[in-house]
C-alpha cells in the first residue's frame, strides 16, 4: 500500500503505474482481452484493491462455514428423502435425465460436497445479500493473476497473493488423497471464454512442481485402468470446469462419468445437479422447512443464512389450494395463489428479477435474467408466462430487485493514461476452498459496474479488483437483516 508522504503528482504517478503493471501482468497472461472477441478488453483495472472492513472479513469467513454446512445439508436432504421433505427433492430433480439423477444418487460421492464454494454478494444499504450460489465458478485464474500484479504493488489481500492457486492445489490433494497428483482441468467449449484463465492458473501450478493441465474433453484418454493425459501421465482429479445441462455435447462425457464411478479417477465438482440449482436458495426461506434447516445447520449458521441469502421463490405453475397461498410472497399487499397474478404489475411494482434455476445454458453468465422494472409491460408478461411455462422442464426462481450502495470507485482510462472516476455498484465474490471441515476465504473478487446497470458482472466497463482490508473504509456493511418492506 502507498503510504510514504508524497506530493499529489507523485501520488497521481505511483497510482497510474500501478495500473499499468496490473494491466501488463494481464496482457502477460493472456486474460487482458476476451478471448472471443479480441478487440474488446476483458475489464478496467483500479490503481488500488477494494478494501473492506476487517468486520466485513469476519462476516464473509463466518459465511463459508455456513455455507459449506448448507451444502452438506442439501446433501443429506437429498439423499436421506426424508419423510415430509419429498417434494423438495422433486423440485430438484426436475428437468434432469433420467441416468444424471441415478448417477447424482450414487454412494461413492455420496458425502461429496464442491470443493470451491463462490457466493455471488451484493453490497446493499442494509448489508450483504448473496443473490446466487455457484460451485462450478470462473474467475479463480484471473483472481489469481490480479492478486499477483497487486501485491508486487506492494498491497496485502485477503488470502494473500497466492492464496487463489495454492488454495487449489490444496482441494486436488485433499481430493486425491495424494500429495502430488496429477489434475486435469477439463473446460468445455460452452466453458470456452474462460479457458485462458485455467490454462493461466494451470501454469503457475506447474511452475511450483504440481502437475495440472487445462485440456480439452476430447485430449482426456479412457481405458480400463484411468484416465490418461496426451503427455502419458495418469489422471488422479478432473477438475470439471463444464456444466451438467452440456454433457450431451461433451466429447467422451460418458467415460469420464464412467471412471468416476469405478473410482479410477475423481471427478470435482460432482455430478450433483441438486447443488447446482438457484431453488435450494428457495428451499432455506422456506418455513415449512425451518426447524430441517435449525436441525442439519444449528441456530447460528441458520439464522446467518436467512438473514444474508436474498428471499427467492420457486416459479411453480400449479395453483395452491383455495385456502392456502404461496408462503412469503406478497403482491399490492395481499397473498397470491398463482404466479401469473404478478404478469399485470406496473414498473414500481415489477422490481422483481426472474432467472432460470439450473441446467440450462442460460441459467449462467447472467443470460436468462430478466429484470422486471427493466422490461415493457408486455416483455414481462411474456416473460412471467415463460418462467411457468417450462416449470417442467427448467423451473425458474424469482427473487426482489435490490439496488447496491453506490460507491465511487477509481479506475485506469488508457486512451488518456489518466485515472478517472466512476458512481458504481459493487459486486463481492469470495471463493471458499474446501479442505476438511473448513471452508478457506483464500480470495475476494469484486467487480464494480457502472451505476446504472441492472445487472452486476464482468464487462469491459466493469472494474474487477481482487480485495483488501482497511479500518479506514467507509464500507462496513456486514450482514443484511430483512424488514417485511424487502419482501
């Protein structure tokens, strides 16, 4: 961190440099352009990380571990069938093939919980809300490769520097049982844009003496004895950087789901569907499964969740019964008991944000979402009557629109080597590494969009810092407390 008193241009120099080096240390690792469209940065840089409150860093530690206990719990839920809870799994398992679900009830993963956990948050007026849970994330390389440029700039980050590449390395021993094991990084060409990234952490892995490798599914060799890279070696990990709704267009999908089965090979996140769907954040809203929930994670974890995980809802095209209603959800001040009550709301009223729950290609990168106050009247009737439309097939989930705090953020312009400033909104992505029983905070993304965007992800007006911790921040936000206003 810069902290030797210096004149205003002097500091004005140090932090445009900064900026350069982080871009050049992206430009070096081949993550500064998109890889699909080569003239179009990937993201603005910022001469300084984002700093949170040390408050805020015991929130979002607190937060893996309950999140980690989440999933185990959905695990047990799923696999126990409970009686009572029947039809929380049968949300789950709809629209999924048939050999998908029979491979997701298999024992020999039947205790596999993601071994990285990344929560999407917003930073709100009232606090954190994690709007979305993902186990198959990007980002890990290019967090890496900032947290790098940055701490040669001389800044301290949370995890520290190498915290996003040894972490990995850490969860493919703990899921090898094996101290050097050999990890194959397998990405998709529906995963293509973030092949440079894994391929970028891939190397740094090697660097250091650990054997891993960003292949493509078909360079994966099947035979009765493992899987096999080109080079010969023997694989222990696929790291599955592919989706599940995608495995028919998967070359040699089959064998890979084969091998893991027989336990020739691990296969990490595990082909579980059900901790890959939006709706298990419906599930722990749900009060007909609240004292499940108490049970599986213990008050606290419980309590945390509920307060921090936006309200979400599961777009069920059934009506309830004429003396019941959908539990929670309130429209111009009343229960409904159909979903298509809300196709007539007015822009205020429409501040509701539709996305498909899992399984589908566009229920990821921010494809399928639709913003209500966002859209015509008609756009979202349509929307609304396509959501419950293809419940059978691909539910939806709709969650409150809540605006983020509006934050100034510093980013580097190059067509004027000059640093400028922006009204942004902020998104946090910590990434939990699961190594035992402990969920590990090895790094914090933030991405920070212009104000008035809708939706907050990476674009190349976005500006994407890795993060820090300082007293001195104004952003000690915590964990978000709902009032009956949010609903």
């Amino acid at each position: 961190m810069i902290t030797n008193a210096r004149t205003t241009s002097e500091i004005t120099d140090v932090r445009i440099q900064v900026c350069r080096e982080v871009q050049q240390a992206l430009v070096a690792a081949g993550l500064w352009r998109t890889s699909r469209k080569g003239e179009v940065r990937a993201h603005l840089v910022s001469p300084q990380p984002y700093y949170l409150s040390s408050s805020d860093l015991s929130t979002l530690e607190t937060l893996g571990q309950a999140l980690l206990a989440f999933y185990k719990a959905a695990n047990t839920l799923y696999y126990l069938r409970r009686s009572g809870y029947e039809w929380a799994v049968e949300y789950l398992d709809i629209g999924k093939p048939d050999d998908l679900i029979r491979h997701a009830r298999m024992n020999y993963h039947k205790r596999k919980v993601p071994f990285v956990i990344r929560p999407d948050i917003l930073i709100t007026e009232k606090g954190f809300v994690i709007t979305e849970l993902d186990s198959v994330p990007g980002g890990i390389g290019h967090l890496d490769c900032l947290c790098s440029a940055y701490e040669r700039a001389g800044f301290d980050l949370v995890g520290g520097h190498r915290g996003m590449r040894d972490g990995f390395a850490e969860i493919i021993r703990e899921a090898s049982s094996k101290e050097n094991p050999v990890c194959a990084i397998v990405v998709s060409d529906e995963s293509e844009d973030y092949r440079p990234e894994m391929a970028y952490l891939a190397s740094k892995l090697r660097d250091v003496g650990f054997e891993a490798y960003t292949v493509h599914p078909r360079d994966v060799r099947f035979t009765e004895n493992g899987l096999y890279l080109e080079n010969g070696s023997r694989i222990d990990v696929v790291y599955r950087f592919f989706e599940l709704f995608d495995l028919l267009n998967i070359p040699k999908s089959e064998l890979i789901a084969y091998a893991a089965k027989k336990r020739l090979v691990v296969v990490t996140p595990p082909y579980k569907h059900f901790l890959e769907e939006k709706l298990l954040l419906a599930l722990i809203h749900s009060e007909s499964m609240r004292a499940y929930w108490q049970d599986q994670l213990g008050c606290e974890y419980y309590e945390l969740l509920r307060q921090t995980i936006s309200p979400t809802w599961i777009m069920d095209n059934r009506a309830v019964p004429p003396h019941a209603e959908i539990s929670g959800f309130r429209w111009r001040g009343a229960p409904i008991r159909n979903w298509r009550a809300i196709a007539e709301g007015t822009q205020k009223e429409r501040r509701l944000v539709l996305k498909p729950s899992g399984f589908s290609p566009m229920a990821w990168g921010s494809r399928g979402v639709k913003v209500g106050h966002d859209l015509s009247q008609e756009e979202w009737a349509k929307s609304v009557d396509e959501a419950l439309s293809s419940f059978d097939n691909c539910p939806y989930v709709i969650q409150p629109f809540k605006d983020s705090l509006v934050q100034r953020v510093d980013y580097y312009d190059e067509t004027t080597d000059l640093v400028r400033s922006m009204d942004a909104r902020i998104r946090l992505c910590p990434y939990y590494y699961v190594v035992g029983d402990e969920a590990r905070l090895s790094g914090v993304l933030a991405t920070a969009c212009p104000s008035e965007k809708k939706l907050i992800h990476g674009m190349s007006n976005a500006v994407m810092m890795p993060c820090s911790v300082s007293e001195e921040t104004d952003c000690k936000v915590g964990v978000r407390h709902y009032d009956s206003e949010d609903f």
